[in-house]
C-alpha cells in the first residue's frame, strides 16, 4: 500500500503545485543567472529558462492578463519555447506579454541590458511532419494563442553554415506564428541581429494569422524581416512602422497573405537586397507612407520562398504616398558605437533620423 500512497501525495502535491501556479499566475519573472526552475516564479524567486515559464502557462487555467518578464542575460534555446495554453484565455485588453524586465524608453536602459535569445537547437524541425528539402530548419519561439505582445529583447540567430552548398539552406526562425486563424501579434521594441557568415538570422519574424503589428524594431543583417505567412483569409489589421532595416540580405516585407490594409508608415530601409516581395499572384497592392527606403538591389519581387528572392513585379502595387523617398543609391548612416544609447540606429540629423525609426517611442 505504500507505494500507492506515495502515488498519490505526489499526485496531491502537484495538484496542488498547479492551483497555486493558477493563483499567481499574472507575473512570472525568469533570471538566466540566479534562477531555478524549481522556484515559484516571483521576482525574489524567479524561474531560469523560459521553457519553464512557457510549460506553467500551457498548463494554466482561467483567464486574465500575463507578463512574463525577463532579466538581463543569455537565453540559448536548445528547443522550441512554444506558448500554446489549452485552458487560459487572453483578449486584447488583458494579454500575454513576453517582455524584457528594463525597456528601452526608461532611463537606465543601455543595450547591454537587452535579453539576449540564441537559437542553439538542432535544425530538425519538419514541416508537416516531412523532411525539410533544403537541409534543415528551427523555430525559436513559438506562439500558438492570440493577443500577445513581444517585447525588448536582442534576437540573434543560429550559428551554422547557412548555405554549405547549391540548393541548401539551413535556417531558424526566431519568432513564428504558425495559427492561421489567430490574432494580435506584437512585436516592439526587439532588436534582431544576424551576420550570415557567423550567425545567420534567417527570417526574423514569420507570422500567420491576422492584425500583426512589428513596431520599433531594428532588423539590423538579417537575411529576411518579416513574412506575413498564411491565413485562412487576407491578413487584417497588420501594421509595420517605425522600423529600421539595415544590411538585409534577402528581403524585408513579404507581403503574401496581407490584405490591403496594411500599414507601412515611418520605416526606415537602408542598403538592402530587396524591399519587398508580393505573393506571386500580385492580388493586393499597398499605400506606403512617410517613409526612407534608400540603397537596394530590387524594389519589388514576387513569390519566392527560402531558396530564392522570386522575380521581379509590377512596381505600381506599391502605391508610394508624396512622403516617401525612395533611392536606389546611397546608404544610411549607423551610429557603430557598442557604448551609445542609439547603437545601431540611424546617426542624429542624418537622412530618416526625423522618422522616428528604431527601439524608442519617446
């Protein structure tokens, strides 16, 4: 009988372990450094890894707003960190936040105190359920629910050789919405950071589902930025502005399943291979607004997909407002100083600095 019994008290202690998780669910703070994944998850007890945090609020139930704030330090994901809770509802008001514990308006915020995410998994990822044809891929963070907001952190990629040979591509992708029939994506205030020759960040943001809004971001070498994926219909409610794109190798907005509505306003785009590609029908066009888009190879591509940018499409479903500059040559100006406060933004009174692009609201 004593092995039932102890059956049992391990099953009550959890039990109980999970109603009081559930009670205390609104904030969950994680610590890289002087966390324990045993711990309840406060800020004097903070958890060490956000696949636990992820795994407490997968397994919650109720209803209500969450943040989940993390401290400075290294996060290297060895595995996917997926947020799909089955029984803890969000709306628009009351939402998940996944979000750095200093942002970068407050005062003594410096880059350095960004949370640093890393994707160091195996690239073994396979797309409804078959091998992935072009050498492997992983996902970083996952997010499977609706209403959630992303917030303040420095995204890298993945260390590995991203094209060892023709016809092979070897990629993560940091932040994935793979739900076609969700809603309220935002992504603020992160800085993606890749280098395709030591860590390549191959597609920064790959999104399905409608309103996705990507805001004060820096996209700074990446391959791709932004790829509005599928959805069961047109993409709504989606906006991108107030972004900095520099050094892209591939593209910066894929624009497949964005309905019309999108907004593009008060983005900046520099030295960059192409601007924007359009799913291969070439359905939908878009206004653009107060924006910079100066040094590029292509203005305008269709289809395409990780092997390849697609080929060249009608210019004229970019429909530019009388505020948009667009250049083919030149480049902008970064400030490259690791110590200043605008690292890797555009330097002050120099072409788009009056955009208000970059990870500041104020």
């Amino acid at each position: 009988m004593k092995p039932i019994k102890n059956l049992l008290l391990s099953a009550l202690l959890i039990l109980l372990f999970d109603l009081a998780m559930t009670a205390q669910i609104n904030d969950i703070f994680i610590n890289p450094n002087t966390g324990n994944d045993q711990n309840a998850g406060s800020a004097d007890q903070p958890l060490k890894s956000m696949f636990e945090a992820a795994e407490r609020i997968n397994r919650a139930n109720g209803s209500g707003s969450i943040t989940v704030f993390l401290s400075e330090g290294i996060y290297g994901l060895d595995a996917t960190v997926t947020f799909h809770p089955a029984n803890w509802h969000f709306t628009k008001e009351n939402r998940l936040t996944i979000r750095a514990a200093v942002l970068p308006d407050e005062a003594n915020w410096n880059p350095g105190m960004m949370p640093v995410i890393v994707s160091t998994m195996p690239l073994d990822f396979k797309p409804n359920g078959r091998q992935d044809p072009l050498g492997g891929t992983s996902y970083g963070i996952q997010i499977e629910t609706s209403h959630v907001t992303i917030q303040g952190f420095r995204v890298l990629g993945t260390p590995v050789h991203e094209r060892p040979k023709e016809g092979m591509v070897r990629r993560n992708y940091p932040i994935v919405r793979e739900g076609r029939d969700l809603d309220d994506l935002r992504v603020t205030q992160c800085l993606f950071v890749g280098d395709q020759h030591v860590i390549p960040n191959h597609l920064a943001i790959l999104a399905s589902g409608q309103g996705v809004v990507v805001d004060h971001c820096v996209f700074y070498h990446c391959k791709d930025a932004i790829v509005f994926w599928f959805s069961d219909e047109p993409a709504r409610n989606c906006e991108v502005h107030h972004n900095l794109f520099v050094g892209n190798y591939g593209a910066n907005i894929w624009s497949w399943s964005a309905a019309e509505d999108l907004k593009f306003y008060n983005n900046v785009v520099g030295n960059t291979n192409v601007f924007w590609i359009l799913n291969r029908d070439e359905k939908t066009s878009f206004s653009l607004s107060n924006s910079l888009i100066m040094g590029y190879n292509e203005l305008v591509n269709k289809g395409g997909g990780p092997a390849g940018f697609g080929e060249k499409a009608n210019p004229d479903k970019l429909k530019f407002g009388n505020d948009v500059i667009v250049k083919k040559e030149g480049s902008v100006q970064i400030e490259e100083d690791p110590t200043r406060r605008n690292y890797l933004h555009l330097m002050p009174g120099t072409p788009g600095s009056d955009l208000g692009a970059g990870l500041f609201t104020k």
